[in-house]
C-alpha cells in the first residue's frame, strides 16, 4: 500500500485484511493517484456520500457484492474510514427489509 497516499483507519482495518489481493488493488490502483486532487475532480464513481462531514464513497465489488468504502481526505492523503457491503447499508437506512436481504 502506498503510506504516502492512502491509509486504513482503524475501523476499517480488519475489513481490509479480509479483502481478496485484487479488490486491495483496485481500490488503490483507483485512489493513489487521487490523493493530490481536488474531489471535485475526482471520477464519477466516488461521490460525496455526507457533505458536512467530508465523507465519500466508493463502491468495489468482491465476489459479486457491492462494498462501499468511506473515505475522507486530509492533508494530501485519503483515508479509508470503513468498508461495509452496500446491502447492509441498505437495511440500515430503512431501504430494504431485512427478510429481502440475502
């Protein structure tokens, strides 16, 4: 992982370690170059997830699962502040039913 560029915070660092190799790869093949650009200018498949709070999301797939990760940027660097699958998320907000959930 490149530890000028992108960091796993706590809270997403155990989710992170269970990650196949190749979607670890993806996720900082696509956010290394991004940690010196404006968000704004970042690609269409992250977006600002809670404005006030700075957080964005990227979705990544394992194994025909949709993965969210948040992340936030700070002094140049992006940090990854969790990883949870997007049908949890959805069960969450009340946009899904836990009986619809796999």
């Amino acid at each position: 992982m490149g530890p000028d560029k992108v960091s796993v915070e706590d809270p997403a660092w155990i989710g992170w370690n269970m990650l196949p190799d190749h979607v670890k790869t993806d996720i900082l093949t696509t956010l290394e170059p991004l940690a010196d650009v404006s968000p704004e200018q970042w690609p269409s498949r992250i977006r600002l997830w809670r404005p006030k709070e700075d957080l964005y999301v990227m979705p990544a797939w394992v194994q025909g699962d949709e993965l969210y990760v948040f992340l936030r940027t700070k002094e140049g660097r992006i940090h990854i502040e969790g990883l949870h699958l997007r049908e949890k998320i959805e069960v969450l907000r009340g946009e899904k039913k836990v009986a619809e959930a796999k």
